[in-house]
C-alpha cells in the first residue's frame, strides 16, 4: 500500500484534464526545462493564478501520482559528472514506474543547443524494472548514436532510486506544461535520505524556457535554481559522488537531512 502525502487542497479547484488530451495538447518531449524549489507557503500564494491558467491531470480519480524511478550509471559515474561540469554532450539513462498506473518507460535525455532537452522514451517490462535488458541498451545505444553521432560507450548499472509525488499541470493554451513534486526518497541499497514534507521542486516545460508557467513563478518573485537535477542531488546526499559544489543550493534549498531511516510514514515509499 502507498502511502501518499495530503496534496487534496492542491488539486482542489482545477478543472481536470486526462492523459490524451494532456499529451495532444503538449507533450513537450523536446523542451526547455526551468526547475524551482518552493516552500508549501508558497505554492498556496501561488494556487490562484495557476488555476485560472493551467488544468490539472487527472486519471480516474487520481491527481497525484507515484513516480518510481531508477537511474544508471558507470562505475566512474559518467552521466553525473557530465552534468556536474556542464558538459553539452551529457545523457541520462533510468527506467521509469508510474505506479498508480502500472506503466513502465525505459528513458534516456539527452542535450541539444541552447539547453533544450529531449526525452526519448519505449515500454518497458513493469516487472524488469531493475535491469536493462538486451533490447533497452540497444535502444539507447541507437537514440544516443543518432542523435549525439557518436557511439554511446559507457557500461551502465543501477545505482540509485528515486520516489517522490507528482501533480501534473498544463497551460490551457498549450504552449507550457509544469510538474510539482514532493516527499522526495533517494535510495542506494545501503542509505535512504528524503526531503522533508513540505518543500516541492516546481518543474517548468516550455519551447523557449519562458512559457506561461515561468512567468507566474516569477511574477511572485521566483527565480529558477541551477543545477537541481534529482538525479544528481540524489547521488550527492547519499555519497555516492566526491564533487557536488555546483548541487549544494539546491540541497541546501531542498533541506535533504541526514537520515539513514526515513518516518514511518515515509517508509513505503522507497520500498
């Protein structure tokens, strides 16, 4: 049974809006992502205008949404520390479980000029979720060809798991889309830390990075953080990496404690 966070009073007041029409409307797999951290007093001071602007995914009668999520990686920690020291070349690879509805991608993100991000996904076993089999390398390996035109050669393994709570928004023109997470659980197999209740990482998606969504967050005076990667803020807490100065706002923003057990009623997230 998951245990989900009492997100109601955010969802309340907007209209809903299925996965279809969500997708037809902006998929936004190629995009420019901004990221935010906001405190929940924050998000209520924002609620207003984003529910005169943005319709709220809903799928049956669920608005929030469990995303489990494994990343992989080298030995040498290759997809990390190509995006620690900025490289315009860098690439994420992980294996994604949307929960609530049993569905699985195998997913790999990759860089284009000027930043804009492009997400290139396939169906993926629900069950094989800890390994990449055969026909999952190879399509990365083909996406990451065809696209960087080069060959990808990194032996990669799992090495941390992600949990968190999703809302899903988009603007009502299309042209943006905005993804509000929380109760975020970083694992490795031997730590787990969380981010305590309460702190959200506010996710912008927009052809030119200054969409709908951006412009309500800043007209309240929020400004987007750098370097907020859950991946990489993951790995830095549970000490998996040496380097992780460029991370330190964020986690220091996100107040990721020091916890090798999580509250009981956090617990089966990360399970």
């Amino acid at each position: 049974m998951l245990i989900k966070s009492n997100q109601n009073w955010l969802a309340k007041e907007f209209r809903g809006c299925s996965l279809a029409e969500l997708n037809q409307r902006a998929e936004m797999l190629t995009r420019i992502d901004n990221k935010y951290i906001l405190h929940v007093t924050e998000l209520e001071e924002l609620k207003p205008m984003l529910t005169s602007n943005f319709d709220l995914l809903t799928i049956g009668e669920n608005q929030t949404f469990c995303y489990s999520t494994r990343y992989y990686d080298t030995d040498e920690r290759s997809a990390y520390y190509e995006h620690h020291q900025g490289k315009r070349k860098g690439f994420k690879v992980r294996v994604r479980r949307y929960l609530d509805a049993g569905l699985c991608y195998v997913e790999l993100k990759m860089k284009q000029k000027r930043g804009t991000t492009v997400k290139l996904r396939r169906e993926y076993d629900f069950d094989n979720y800890g390994s990449l089999d055969q026909a999952a390398l190879q399509f990365v390996k083909n996406e990451y060809q065809n696209h960087y035109d080069k060959p990808f050669e990194y032996n990669v393994g799992p090495v941390m798991d992600v949990v968190y709570q999703r809302l899903t928004l988009v603007s009502k023109d299309g042209q943006a889309r905005m993804t509000i997470d929380t109760d975020l659980a970083f694992n490795n197999g031997k730590l787990q830390k969380y981010a305590p209740t309460g702190f959200f990482i506010v996710e912008t998606k927009s052809n030119n990075g200054r969409g709908l969504a951006d412009m309500c967050l800043r007209r309240f005076n929020h400004r987007p953080i750098k370097r907020c990667s859950k991946y990489c803020i993951g790995m830095a807490s549970l000490s998996e990496v040496a380097r992780f100065n460029h991370f330190m706002p964020a986690m220091h923003k996100l107040r990721i404690w020091d916890s090798i057990e999580m509250p009981t009623d956090r617990q089966a997230l990360a399970a």
